[in-house]
C-alpha cells in the first residue's frame, strides 16, 4: 500500500518526466535533488559493506545519466520514478563490481 509520501513522489516524478519530455531546462536538475539521495540512500542500505562505499554513488549517477539521456525509456504506467532509478542503479552497481572482481565482492550483494 502506497503511504502519502509515495503517491506525492509517484506525482512529483511523473510531473517532472513529463516536463523533463517537453524539454524543460530546469526539470533534469529538479530530478536530480530529489531522486539521487533516494536511491544513493536505498543502495548503501541494501549494501552497506561494500569494499567501496562510493560505488554507490558512481552507480546511482550512471542510472540518472543514463535516464536523463533518454528519458523515453522510461514509462510512468509501469514504476514510479524514484523505483525506476533504483532498479537502474542496481544493476549498474552489480555491473561496476562484475568489472572491478574485487577479492571481496560480496556474494549478497542487493
């Protein structure tokens, strides 16, 4: 079930992909302050002893750049912003450590 909060970010993500489609100068900035802490927060809690703690970071901008790129592919109908960016970076996370095999790469990583 959908708190307040999710619905206003579900509403404030799906306003700010639309004017982001229109071509709005200030809406790639706008989804950058809102949804970046979000999933930097939501990657660190699922992974929080990773051997790199900024690779969370590294992966959650890759997932931001990579939408803001090509905002198209991305669909209200199907996920909220803000779950969509984070199903992103974590599969940019997985990638960025695939690529680095550290000695310590942890086998439950989220």
């Amino acid at each position: 079930m959908e708190t307040p909060d999710d619905i206003d970010l579900r509403l404030r993500g799906n306003d700010l992909h639309l004017r982001l489609l229109d071509g709005d100068v200030t809406a790639s900035t706008e989804i950058a302050e809102i949804f970046l802490p979000i999933v930097v927060g939501k990657l660190q809690k699922w992974n929080p002893n990773l051997h790199d703690p900024h690779l969370t970071d590294m992966a959650a901008d890759d997932a931001l750049i990579s939408y803001l790129q090509r905002p198209s592919q991305y669909s209200p109908t199907h996920l909220p912003l803000d779950k969509y960016l984070i199903m992103s970076a974590r599969g940019d996370l997985l990638h960025l450590l695939r690529k680095q095999q550290h000695p310590g790469f942890p086998k439950n990583i989220q």
